[in-house]
C-alpha cells in the first residue's frame, strides 16, 4: 500500500511539473505587446532555410518563435524580422486580412558573404612549415595557417632563419579562399679560410681588402671568404705593402710583407700573377722567374713587363713606379693561333645591353666581335626579363660570321596541383611534373594543361607579359563524373520518358489504375553513346480477369536537355490464372516518345503508339448440334456460353440486344465468335514523372484511344472486374525507386 501511494504521488508530481513548463512556455510566447491579445487569423511565417528566430516589430522585444512559425494576429501591419546564424537579417512588413483562410508569408534569406581567406599550405616543401607568415607587414602566426582578409591585392611573405625571404603578391575576392605552396630556397652557407700576415717588421698595421684588421704584424685573419683578397700592409716612413692573396675554405693562407726595403726612399715592388702556371716574366727584357713573381727593388719610372709561355701569345704591359710603392698585376696569356687558323665572330642583337658568352666566357655585352680560333663553338646571350638565346656554331679560318640573337620577352610562371607530381604541358609540349617553376615562358597567349592519370586533365590559357610573374593552382577533378552530377543524374532517371538509363542504372516501378489493376516493372540502363541510348525492361500486370508478363525496349534518338525523344516497343502475353477459360492473349505496342526535363525533377513525356492486341475470350467448342447445350474443351465464361445457346436454339439469357453488344465488341459472328479477337488502335498519352526524393519518383499516366472502337477485354461482358463500357480512356498512378 505504501508503494502504491508514493506512486500515485510521484506521477501527480510529475504531471504538474509538466502544466507548470506548459504555462511558463505559453506565458513566454505571450510577453510581447503586440501577442498580448489573442489574434484572429491564421497566419504562417516560413523561410529558406527554415530555423530562424523570429521577432516581431523589434528583436529588443523578444524573440516569439522559429521557423516555420504559426500563430493567429489581428487585422493588423506587422514587421517581421527573422534571424539566422550565418546569414542576413531578414525583414518584411505584412498586413493581416481579415480571413479565415491561413495567410502565409514566405521570407527567403540571404547569405552573409565569407570574408576572402588565404590557405598557406606546407604540400610542395616541407621547410616551410613552422615558417613566420606575414600579411602586408604583419605577422599571422606559423605555416601552415589559413588568414582571414579583406578583398583585394595583398603582400604575402615567409621568413624562416637559414633560407631566403619568400614573398608574393596575392589578389583574393570574397567568398573565395586562395591556396598557396610556397617553396623555401636555402641560403647558402659561406665558405671561410685563415689569413696569417707575418712582416719583416714589428707592429705593421694591416688592412685586408682595404679594411683595417684588429692587431698588428704578426697577426691572424680568420672568417675569411673563400676566393682573391688583397692584403695591405703599412708602417711609417715604409711605403706601403700589398699583396693579393687565394684563400681556400678550411684551409690557412700566409704572407709576408716585406717593408724594410722601402724605408729611406728606395724603388718599388712588382708582384705578377697569370693564368698559364710556369709562365715567365721578363722585366725590361730581363727573365726575373715564373709566375707568381715577385719583383723588388725596381726603380722608379716606366718599364716594360712581358709574360711569355710556350703555346701561349706574349702579354707586353708598360708600367709606371713611384718610389716605395708596391704593384701587383695579373697578366693572362691567350693560346696561339695562327692567321690561317682563326676566323671572326660577331654577335648583334636588336635588344642592347644583353650580355655574350662564347664558350663559357662572358666577353661583354652586345655588339660583339672577336677573333677566336676555327672550329665549333657555343654562343650565349642573356638579358634579364628574356629568354636566353643559345646557339652552336662552326668556324672555318678567314672566315667573318654574324650571329643574330633573337631575344624574346619572357614571363615567369609557377605551376602547383592537388594533387601534386602531375604532367604539365606548355602548348602542347610536356615541361615536367608540379611543383614547377619555369622562369623563361615567352609572351604573349600561352596554353596550359595539367593532366595525371585518374584525373580530368586542367587547362587554362594565360596571356603572359614580359617581366611578369603568375601562379597558377590546378585543382584536379577525379575522371569521371562528380558526386553532385552522379546525384543530378539519379535524380533525373525516368521509367517513362525518352532519355533512357545510363550503363549501371535501374529502376522499379509499381502502379495502381485502370484497366490493369496493378503493374510492377523493372528497367535496366543498356548504356548510351554520344546522344543515343538503350535500356530495356520487363515487367507484369494484372486486370484480374488475366495476368500479363511483357517485355520491353526503349532507343533514344535525341538528347539536348531539356528535350529528348525516341521510340520504344512493348509485348505483353498473359491468360486467366487458377481456371480453365482458356482465355489469353497478347499486346503489342510500338510508337514514338519525347520528353521535357526540368531541373532533374520534373520530366513531362508524351507518347503516340500503336497498340495491336490479340485475344481469345472463349475456349473451342467441340460440339455444337442444334437443340442441345454445345461442349467446348474449357471452362467458358458466361458470355461464351451463353452466346453458343443461342446459335444452337437453346433458350438463352442473353437477350437479343446484349447477344448484338457481345457481337459488335468482337466483331465476329457464329462460329467464328469463339475464335480469337484481333484489333489495332492508336494510343496517345500523357506521362508526369517528379523527383520526390533523391531515390524516390511518383508518376501518373493518362492515356486513351479516342473516337475509337472499344475493345472487348476491357468491358465487363469479357473481364468481370471491367466496367461496362469500355471509355477509352485509362489512368495510372504509382512510384519509381531508382537504384
């Protein structure tokens, strides 16, 4: 007893928790001013989407409910304002009629715009990740990062210790999100050596490069470049001592600056370096050694220095000394060659200021002549902001030959794909694989294909201007159709229409109507080619007095959405189940069809068709003697029994107008009354077919025969489930399920 009372207190309890959320909910609904006295009319408030809040008049009163919203107002203007995360605020003025009918006020929403968006991504290096990301001069955090901006061009740079500045110029728009694979480029580390500069005197000042080095002789240089540098050595009243010295990375180089020679007014000193090792170096005539040489105690005035070398032309160089002072010369030697052997080369270009290399030796820019020796050689002209001009000649001796550089303008151009290592073609001809960089595209209208297998190959055409740099992004589609069109095809299959099932496509189709009670059917897709399809089906249908198996076809002829047309054919063959009327017969339709497609939703066929039939009603009469009920090897139905008492003088039922209606739908007469029915109509119909669902269609027929004979099966003298007349006129309604 004691638990049967705290039940019943518990659920008394709970039932006015639920009255009291009820009140405070209606109560909510009713706070605003204008809801404060019950309305009148009807009136419903949706949008698109649906879910908005809903205010009345002014969101500071409170919001009175979510889309779609139902209430009744008075006969009065109301502001209505709906509110949804993500989009516009919504606003319309309505103004009540006062009608029992239910107003309904629909309020499309707007779309708030996306802000544009830059996606810094680390696909194409990975270096780049962890790199500092500034937009127009402010940080945005490390790669990989997606930025938030404003529309128009923007400054994207990356700074990441070790490698060079990244920076490109970005245009984005709203609603659009730019996605950019920068590459890092590392900067080279620099490669140094040790100096040691040792002096014939204590506490000399040293200069490296004309630079003052911290301390005196004898002193060490460290972190010196790899390369030529000339040491200066100075200590008063000695002239000045100089020296150019070759410092190798990793390893130590040492001089010795002799300055006690100098001191109290004494000649000069000559240092000669060449390009030939073992050359010799004549002073006035007089060898003073091989190079490198150095030549002390000269006297002060012009002389002549001469380099020599088996091989080699003489180098001849006129050289001024001041007292104390200390020179040093390189002089190169070039390879002999005979006048016989030796041919003139010019180079011209239209473009100035572009710079020549002859086998791999700049000799200054352009126009250019010079003698060099017979035989093939490879000329190069470069200019920034052009494309390099290459060609391999052939000199013969005596001869004089121009070569013309054409220099054409080139643009710069980066390639990326999604996915990366795809094939890209510059004009038909194939460049390499993304990430790319080509830094010599010509000017002017430029062709681009990104392709890679299992992909839709990506082609843009980009109009490159000299100097210029682009980057393009290849998004690439996976071959074949998309998810969304695969899903607009689904949408638009039809069972009836004339665009017929793609390869891989079916559908199931189950009506109700008349005269065929219920009609399943199943079609298959055979596959299409160019604006010609195939697709079959079979299927079976009952009017209960005979159930029928067909078969059918139908050819697309034409397809240019939103029309469609073709033929199709259908045979259908069936008789009386579960009795022995011998009653059967069969159908045959074949005509044309043409179709209007909407959307992918709505698909309205028309169709005009002949319809040929062949029926037997009655089973054959085995006997038929005047006087006496006829035998036949079946069951017949009551008409065909009925009709034989007549034709053999037995009294029967029929009266005489029903036995001329049974005559007149058959169009036979005597014996030939139990024989088979035959006919041909022309049959026209309507067909509408709607997308309910992705998978779902409903569909309704309408088709007759008009001002035509009526057929017999379809009267109530033949088929007991049929009306009595046949109208001529038949209908169906049903669903599609589409696979």
């Amino acid at each position: 007893m004691k638990v049967a009372h705290v039940l019943r207190r518990s659920i008394a309890l709970a039932f006015g928790l639920l009255f009291l959320v009820a009140l405070a909910g209606q109560a909510s609904a009713q706070t605003h001013p204008r809801l404060a006295k019950a309305g009148r009319y009807p009136v419903r408030i949706d949008s698109a989407p649906p879910g908005a809040t809903v205010y009345i008049d002014r969101k500071e009163l409170g919001a009175v409910g979510v889309t779609p919203w139902e209430t009744k107002l008075l006969a009065e203007s109301y502001t209505i304002i709906l509110e949804l995360d993500g989009y516009e605020l919504g606003q319309k003025t309505i103004k009540i009629a006062r009608s029992r009918k239910r107003q309904d006020t629909f309020i499309p929403l707007v779309k708030k715009l996306d802000p544009p968006r830059i996606d810094v991504r680390t696909d194409a290096d990975s270096s780049v990740f962890g790199a500092t990301v500034i937009l127009d001069g402010q940080a945005q955090g490390s790669a990989p990062v997606l930025i938030t901006t404003t529309p128009g061009r923007h400054l994207l740079e990356l700074k990441k210790e070790g490698y060079d500045t990244f920076s490109s110029w970005q245009e984005v728009k709203v609603n659009e999100k730019v996605t950019v694979t920068p590459v890092l480029r590392a900067i080279a580390k620099p490669k140094l050596g040790t100096v040691v500069v040792e002096a014939d005197v204590a506490d000399a000042t040293v200069l490296l490069d004309g630079n003052p080095v911290q301390g005196t002789t004898p002193v060490v240089i460290t972190d010196v470049l790899e390369g030529l540098h000339v040491i200066e050595v100075r200590k008063e009243p000695a002239l000045p001592w100089k020296q150019t010295v070759q410092v190798t990375a990793g390893a130590q180089s040492k001089v010795r600056a002799e300055l006690k020679a100098t001191i109290g007014g004494q000649g000069g000193t000559i240092r000669v370096l060449s390009n030939v090792a073992g050359a010799h170096v004549f002073l006035d005539g007089t060898d003073m050694g091989a190079v490198p040489v150095d030549i002390k105690d000269v006297k002060t005035g012009e002389h002549v220095l001469e380099v020599k070398a088996p091989g080699y032309q003489d180098h001849e160089e006129r050289v001024t000394i001041n007292a104390g002072q200390a020179l040093v010369l390189k002089l190169d030697l070039d390879a002999e060659a005979g006048k016989a052997d030796v041919g003139t080369l010019k180079v011209v270009s239209a473009v100035p200021d572009a710079d020549v290399f002859i086998d791999g030796a700049a000799i200054g820019k352009v126009p250019q002549e010079k003698q060099v020796a017979r035989g093939d050689h490879f000329v190069v002209v470069k200019l920034p902001g052009f494309k390099t001009f290459e060609q391999k000649i052939r000199l013969e001796a005596g001869q004089t030959l121009t070569v013309s550089a054409d220099l054409r303008a080139v643009g710069r151009l980066r390639i990326v794909s999604d996915p990366a290592g795809a094939d890209v073609l510059i004009n038909g001809v194939s460049v390499g694989v993304t990430p790319i960089d080509l830094n010599e595209v010509e000017v002017g209208t430029t062709i681009v294909r990104v392709q890679k297998a299992g992909y839709r190959d990506w082609d843009e055409t980009l109009d490159i201007k000299g100097g210029a740099n682009e980057i393009r992004e290849a998004k690439l589609k996976v071959a074949g159709k998309s998810d969304g069109e695969l899903k607009d095809e689904q949408r638009g299959l039809s069972s009836f229409g004339a665009r017929t099932l793609p390869r891989g496509r079916s559908t199931v189709d189950i009506g109700l109507g008349y005269p065929y009670f219920l009609e399943t059917k199943v079609t298959v897709g055979a596959g299409r080619m160019a604006n010609f399809g195939f697709d079959a089906g079979v299927g079976v249908r009952t009017l209960g007095s005979r159930t029928e198996i067909g078969l059918g076809v139908r050819l697309m002829l034409v397809d240019n959405d939103p029309f469609s047309a073709g033929v199709f054919g259908d045979l259908w063959w069936g008789s009386k189940l579960f009795d022995d009327s011998k009653r059967n017969g069969a159908t045959f339709n074949a005509g044309g069809v043409a179709s209007l497609t909407a959307f992918t939703r709505v698909t309205i066929t028309g169709r005009a068709y002949l319809n040929i039939f062949s029926d037997r009603h009655c089973p054959e009469r085995t006997t038929a003697v005047q006087g006496q009920a006829a035998t036949f090897d079946g069951d017949p139905i009551t008409v065909c029994q009925e009709y034989s008492n007549a034709s053999t003088g037995v009294q029967p039922q029929l009266t005489a107008a029903e036995i001329a209606r049974a005559e007149s739908l058959t169009g036979e007469k005597g014996s030939d009354f139990f024989t088979r029915d035959g006919g041909i109509r022309l049959m026209m119909s309507v067909i509408a077919e709607v997308a309910l669902k992705q998978r779902w269609n409903g569909w309704f027929v309408l088709e007759g025969a008009p001002f035509q004979s009526e057929r017999a099966l379809f009267t109530d003298s033949f088929s007991a489930p049929m009306l009595k007349t046949d109208y001529e006129t038949y209908a169906r309604i049903g669903a599609t399920y589409k696979f």
